[in-house]
C-alpha cells in the first residue's frame, strides 16, 4: 500500500466516521420530532432537513460524541420549527408576540402555559443544558442569546410586513411591474443576523461542553460567533435567492445587493472573523476550530443545497 493509498483510507475512514455521528444525531432528532409532531408537519420538514441538521453539527464538532452534540441539534432544529411558526404561520403582529412571550417564558424556566409545543421542547432543551456544571453560571448569557434571536426574527417579520403592504400599495398607484419595495439596508440587514439563529446554537453547544478557560472567553467567543453567523446568512441568501422569492422572505440580493456585492461582504466577514479569531486560537483551539468548520461547511454546503424541502 503506498503512502497516498493509506491517506485516502485515513481520510475516507474520518469521513465514514462522522457520516456515523450524523447517522446517530439524526435518529435524535427523529425521535423529538416524534415526541412533537405539531411542530414538524408541514411540508418543508423533509428527512433531508433532519439529516442536513445533524451532519452539519457532526461536521462542525467531529471530536463530539451523540451525547455532546444533542443541545445544538435539538436547538437547531427547534430554531427551525420558530422560524417556521413566525416567518409562515404568524398572520399579524399579535401572533409574534405570542410566540416570543411564549419562548421567553420558557428560556426563563417558567412551564408552557398550556399545550404550546414549542415551548415545551425549549423547556426540555432547557433542563437538558442545566444539567452541565457551567450552567449556572451562563444561564443569563444563554437566556440573552435567546431574546436577541427571537428579537432579530419579530423585526425581521415588521420588515417583510412592511415590504408587503408597500408593495400592494404601490401595485394599486401604478407603480411599474416589477418595481421592489425599499426595505432595510444591507448593513442594517447583517447587523439582524441574529434571527438566523447560529449564536443562540454556539452559546448553548459551549456551555454544554467547553473547559473553563474557553468559558471564560465566552463574551469573545459569541462576538466572533456574530461575525461567522453573518457569513452564514450571506451564504444562506446566495443559496435560496429563488426560494426566498417564491417564500416571501428577505434575502440580501432584493434588498438592492447583486451577487458581487454579496459575495464581496463575505470575503471582508471571513477575514475579520479570521483577526477575531486570532487570539482565541491559543485558550480556545477546539472552540476556533468549530467556527472555522462552520464556515467552511457552509462554503460547500450551500454551494449546492440548503436545508428546507419544498413549501
């Protein structure tokens, strides 16, 4: 066997063995959706969605055992049953806020007041991260993370609400066809990166996991994990710009943005998230890494798909 022939075993061997990890992560989260079929029903949680989740954790923290990985697939995929109940389900105002309270109340550890699914399953993702030793120490940072995210996403949906009745107005004054209603800028758009949710899922995955020293650098960490998660969500719009289109969602390129702008914006991300993460590389290797491994996953992963099935 020659010296390339047993690295492309090497190689081939790590990548069936993280293919494995997602294999045990996806039968996890099959079994929460079992357990919260309501959340799950409609037509864009495909199978692909539930594999796509846990490979990209498996992917992100190849080190990790099932066990270790459970908090960011669990909130993963709850981010994605939020997302779904705002962005699709909510038909005013009232309805987000409903929502919101709701998840607040159990980020807080209040029961769900009544039968509200998704509460219940970010109370079991709750109890789940409490029972790591630096919980309570980052239970604030964690509830913060989380009111910023569904913060991010209330205002997102003003934003598409907004867009849509500046559309249906200007369609009944005659605007040209075709015309596009303004909506907030790119800058204003990055910095509501938040509702794409990935810090809420990097801050809960660190408290579960990480040593002492890489959670004494958590605030540094969750800065850097801001920069990453604007990566993502550019790579997210590049990937769905039809799909967005056809949702009625906010997508960076109708927000005045062509593709070479776009993809501008994300090469400056990617080496400011490189400066960012500069000093952390010593205290916090496998923390950098993961950051790292997010985003080069994502360069690939959204080079030829993305989560969501069909609506």
């Amino acid at each position: 066997m020659t010296p390339v022939e047993a690295g492309e075993i090497r190689t081939a061997a790590e990548q069936g063995r993280i293919c494995a990890l997602t294999a045990q992560c996806e039968r996890d989260l099959q079994s929460c959706a079992k357990t919260y079929p309501g959340l799950f029903s409609g037509r864009p949680f495909d199978a692909t969605l539930f594999n796509a989740v846990s490979m990209a954790n498996a992917f992100g923290s190849p080190g990790c055992t099932r066990e270790q990985l459970e908090t960011a697939n669990r909130t993963s995929l709850w981010i994605f049953a939020l997302d779904w109940q705002i962005d699709y389900l909510a038909t005013e105002r009232a309805d987000v806020d409903a929502v919101v309270a709701e998840c607040l109340a159990a980020g807080r550890g209040e029961p769900p007041d009544g039968d509200v699914p998704l509460a219940r399953f970010l109370t079991d993702i709750r109890e789940r991260l409490a029972t790591s030793p630096s919980f309570g120490a980052f239970e604030e940072v964690w509830t913060d993370e989380l009111r910023r995210m569904l913060a991010a996403m209330a205002r997102e949906w003003d934003w598409q609400a907004a867009r849509t009745a500046e559309g249906k107005a200007a369609a009944g004054g005659g605007t040209r066809p075709g015309a596009v209603p303004p909506g907030p800028s790119l800058d204003d758009y990055l910095a509501n990166a938040d509702n794409f949710g990935s810090t809420f899922v990097n801050a809960g995955h660190w408290i579960f996991n990480s040593e002492p020293g890489a959670l004494a650098r958590l605030d540094a960490l969750l800065e850097a994990s801001r920069d990453v998660q604007q990566v993502l969500r550019l790579l997210n719009d590049l990937a769905t710009y039809r799909r967005d289109v056809a949702w009625g969602d906010l997508n960076a390129l109708l927000l005045g943005a062509d593709r070479e702008t776009v993809t501008a914006r994300i090469a400056e991300l990617v080496e400011r998230c490189r400066e960012r993460l500069g000093p952390l590389r010593g205290p916090c290797p496998a923390e950098t890494a993961y950051l790292e491994r997010q985003i080069g996953y994502s360069m690939g992963f959204y080079g030829g798909t993305d989560y969501w099935g069909e609506l």
